[in-house]
C-alpha cells in the first residue's frame, strides 16, 4: 500500500515502514535504547530526505519509549530520582553539546566528524562491553559458585552529596550521575540522538546500576530528550512527518512491548552480550562506509532543506 | 486619402508579415491541467495531444515535435567524495543555480536528428540545458563532471526522464505523448511546452501550465508545519504519547484477560 507523506514529498509503502518502526520498537523495549542511531539510516535507505529522518525518527522514538517505559514502570524497574537527576546533567551538556556543534559547523566537515566520533565511541564502547559481558556470561555458565563479593565500590562511592536511589540499590554521590548525563547530552547534541546506547553502559559500568534498573531509566530520560528536540525540529526546520511518523510508531509501540517481554525473560549478561553485539554491527557499518570506496561518489542536497 | 493610403500599405504590409510568420500554429492541450496529491497518490500519468495548424507553402511537409515537462526549478548542491588519509569524505561541492525537481522530454524521433545546438541553447530544451549552472567553472576545476552526476542521480531515480519515439504521430497534423510522473514529485508549477520543428529550427511553440497541488489531509498536514509549526511538534507528541500509552494498556489488557 503507498502512502505519499505531506512533508517528505515522498510515496512510501506503507507495511515497509511499520515493519521498520517495529525493528527498532523491539530493540527499544529490549535494551532501552531510542534506537535513533538504526532508524535514522534506515529511513534514508528507505528513501526518506536525510532532514526528515531525523527529526521524524525523534518523534517516533518518544513513542517507543513511553511504550517501553510504561511497562517498566508497572515492574517497577524505573528509577525516577535517577532519571531525573541523570537529565538535569544532560539538560547542561546538551546546551554544552549545541555550542560544540555549531564551531564544529564553522569549521566545515561536520557530518565526517560526526561519523568518527560514532566510529570511535561505538567501537570502544561495544568492545569493552562485549568482553565483560561474555567473561560474566562464562563465570554463570561454569557452576562454581561465585564467591560472595561486596559490591565494587570504585571512585563513585568515595564522593561528597550522597544521595539514596532506591530502585537501583544505590547510595552514591549526586556528581557522578550528573557528569555522566551531561556527557551523555554533550554526544546527543552533537550526534542527534537521545543518547540511549551510551547512556545504559555508563549506568552499568560507571554508577554500577543493575542492568533491569537500566533498561527503564534510561527509557524514562529518552522521552524528555527526544521529545525536545522533535520540537525544536518542528518548530525551526518543519521537518517532522506527521504521517511518517504515525506509520513508524504504530510498528514501533507494539515493538517496544514485545522487546520489552523479550528483555525480561533474557539474563542480564546476555542482554549485555546482544547489545554490544547491536553496537558493535552499527560500528562496523559506519567504518565500512569511511573506508570503502562509495559505488556513487556524487551526493545530490535540495538546498533548501540543508541537513 | 492621399495621406491614409501609405499607412494602410504599411498595415497591410505588417499583417501579410505576421500571417507569414504565422504559417505554423500549435495548438495543444494536457489531459488534466492539475494534478492532486492526495494521500493515496502513486504517481500520475499526463496526456499531451495537440495539432499543428498550417499554412503557406511548407503545409503537409513532415514536421518534428518534443514535448517537455518542467517542475518548479530551485538551487541544488552537488557534493563529491575523495579519498583523504585513507577515509572517503565529501571533499568537494558546487552549488547549481536552479536545477528543475522534476524533467521529461518526450520526442518523436532521435533528439540529435531534430534539434540543433543553437536552438537548444535559445530555447534550453534538453536536460543539460535546462539545469542553469551559472558560475560552475569558478568553483571547482571539473564543474561539468558535477552536473553530469545530478542528471545521472535523478535519471536513476526516475526525477529526468528522456523518451526519444515517446511521442506518436497520429497522422499528419495530430501527436500526442503520456509523461509520466513519478509518486516523489513535490508541488509546484509545472511546465509543459511543445515544439514543432522542422530542419533541426523551432518553428512553432506552445506552453501550458500544470498545477500540482497537495489536497485534503496532506494539504491539511503541510499548512499545519508550515504556519503554526509549534502546535504541529506538540500535536506530534501528543500523538506518539497517546499511542504509547495505548499499546502499553492494550497489552496489559490482553495478557491481563
């Protein structure tokens, strides 16, 4: 069925794009990501103007989130004073973030930049968490029984202005959670994304989160995030498809329950193994296209809509 | 009298040169002159007939016609990848003047057997010409390997189409040809204009004015971003959120019965 979408001036088939918006729906509710980083290339692929893709992609993934996010709650594997705390820091690096981008604009080659940052952070991100996840996937595996240790308690615990977080079992300082969601906003600002695939390993491996915890918080913070900047793309480049978007959130909703479930009844390392395998494959990806020669050179942008 | 005569030879004279240079006539017209896009829109096929009216000693002699389609044309960047320290990056761009989103060119017969080059720099009829790349050389050594690459892109995604034997002759004086437009057009004026040639030279012309419009829901959606863009971006929240909360009740639902 074709559907021809208002802002994007493009005839879509319309069960591609649920199927799309499911994809990424599952993966959402599954590891608590936006998955803005899969959906915004596939929608390109799918022939969506770069513009509209991501601006659209936001709104789909406030959705999928708020799906995800609800189901988490019910649970009760959402930390709210985490999420809210980890989005005042993102809230500052986002402005942070915006700054950057914009020198980074003046200093042309943005888009390239953007792309080795990706390359860079996914790659150490995804490796260090496919190594841990696998070594604590084999310690499960070998039934020996893990010898009781107390929780690590690294540099997070040492630091002033404590602050309980009930649903995850924290008592740590406020100052962590704050750096790391203004990290966090800095790389959304500049990557346009809500951030989720950094996020969660920094709250398993810095604040020492425990890995259901994660999954919900995180979803909880995207929500904000993503939902400022569909505005912000609404209201400054008119970018957001209505129609697009109603067709990727009604795969991505339903999605985001049934990865919800698939999360749940998976091991917290195994989780971990598959999400850094997801980050990993998004990493290789974006390295390939750097390194092997484009089969077309040339890239057409209608000026108007400048990305 | 002495006096009107003159005036009235000149007259004469001026019309006999006007009907002389009015021996060719095209008369033509399109199947719908606008088309609607509406949310089911897939594309839309355009007939063009028409006929050539003539007179003079010419008449009844085989004639030429192309037929072309021309959407509303606006600046396009072209960008080219380079290899630099082992990675392929954008390396070079040339912005082109005004590049039409949307071109057909349907023909009769092979293009370079009925229109010569200085009819077509006059009158900018074949896609190269009708790309306005004012200043290219100035920005990059290579410029026209740039505009190439835009006619290659958008012939491949159906956006430039060439039709040589596109146009039927239906007899003598009556042609008639179907352009096709693709389901990615965007809206705007289009132009259709139909030229009769003979000897490679345009001896007559028609234009004609195709309106694409969105309509309904789609001209309902745009108007809504475009004007009052910060009830859109909330109406687009409101919308993802309502349809989050619903799937999650929905499921709860389900399982829960």
């Amino acid at each position: 069925m074709q559907i021809y979408l208002p802002i994007a001036e493009v005839s879509v088939n319309a069960f591609q794009l649920l199927g799309l918006g499911g994809l990424v729906g599952v993966l959402s509710g599954m590891f608590g990501v936006g998955g803005g980083f899969l959906l915004t290339p596939l929608l390109f692929f799918a022939g969506i103007p770069p513009a509209v893709a991501v601006a659209t992609g936001a709104n789909q993934i406030v959705a999928s989130s708020v799906s995800g996010v609800l189901a988490h709650f019910r649970r009760k594997t959402v930390d709210i004073r985490m999420g809210f705390v980890l989005q005042a820091g993102g809230l500052v690096g986002a402005a942070m973030g915006i700054a950057v981008f914009n020198m980074l604009k003046a200093l042309g080659q943005v888009d390239l930049l953007i792309t080795l940052f990706y390359v860079v952070f996914l790659g150490i991100v995804g490796s260090l968490m496919l190594v841990e996840s696998l070594r604590a996937l084999r310690r499960s595996k070998s039934d020996v029984p893990k010898p009781y240790t107390r929780r690590q308690r690294n540099w997070v615990h040492t630091w002033p202005l404590k602050m309980r977080f009930r649903a995850s079992g924290l008592y740590i300082s406020v100052i962590p959670p704050l750096l790391v969601g203004m990290s966090v906003g800095v790389l959304a600002a500049i990557m346009g994304v809500g951030g989720g695939f950094i996020m969660v390993p920094a709250m398993i491996y810095i604040l020492g989160m425990p890995t259901k915890v994660v999954v919900g918080t995180s979803l909880f913070q995207i929500i904000l995030v993503a939902a400022f900047s569909t505005l912000l793309h609404a209201i400054t480049n008119h970018t957001v498809d209505m129609i697009l978007a109603l067709l990727l959130l009604i795969g991505g909703v339903v999605g985001a329950q049934f990865g919800t479930q698939i999360g749940t009844k998976l091991k917290a390392e195994q989780l971990r193994v598959l999400l850094a395998a997801l980050v990993l494959a998004v990493c290789g990806k974006l390295a390939a296209d750097l390194l092997i020669e484009p089969r077309e050179l040339f890239s057409i942008s209608e000026s108007g809509g400048h990305s | 009298m002495r006096r009107v005569l003159p005036a009235v030879l000149a007259l004469a004279a001026a019309l006999g040169i006007t009907a002389a240079a009015k021996a060719q006539t095209v008369v033509a017209d399109l199947s719908q002159s606008r088309v609607a896009i509406t949310t089911n829109f897939a594309g839309s096929q355009i007939l063009v007939f028409g006929a050539v009216q003539e007179t003079g000693p010419d008449a009844g002699t085989p004639f030429d016609i192309i037929v072309t389609v021309s959407g509303p044309r606006e600046p396009v960047t072209v960008r080219k990848k380079d290899r630099v320290a082992g990675i392929w990056v954008n390396t070079e761009a040339v912005d082109i003047t005004a590049a039409p989103a949307f071109y057909a060119i349907s023909t009769n017969r092979r293009m370079e057997q009925i229109l010569s080059m200085t009819e077509d720099l006059r009158r900018s009829i074949t896609i190269p010409r009708a790309i306005r790349s004012a200043g290219l050389a100035s920005q990059v050594d290579e410029a026209e390997e740039f505009t190439e690459a835009l006619i290659r892109l958008r012939e491949r995604n159906g956006s430039y189409r060439v039709e040589e034997h596109g146009v039927t002759m239906i007899g003598q004086p009556l042609f008639r040809t179907d352009i096709n437009l693709p389901s990615n057009i965007s809206e705007g004026r289009y132009t259709a204009r139909i030229f009769m040639l003979r000897d490679k030279e345009v001896i007559a012309s028609y234009t004609d004015v195709l309106d694409v419009r969105k309509v309904g829901l789609e001209r309902w959606i745009y108007n809504l971003a475009q004007e009052q863009a910060m009830i859109y971006g909330l109406l687009s929240l409101a919308i993802a959120m309502a349809a989050g909360w619903g799937a999650s009740a929905a499921f709860r639902y389900i399982r829960g019965s």
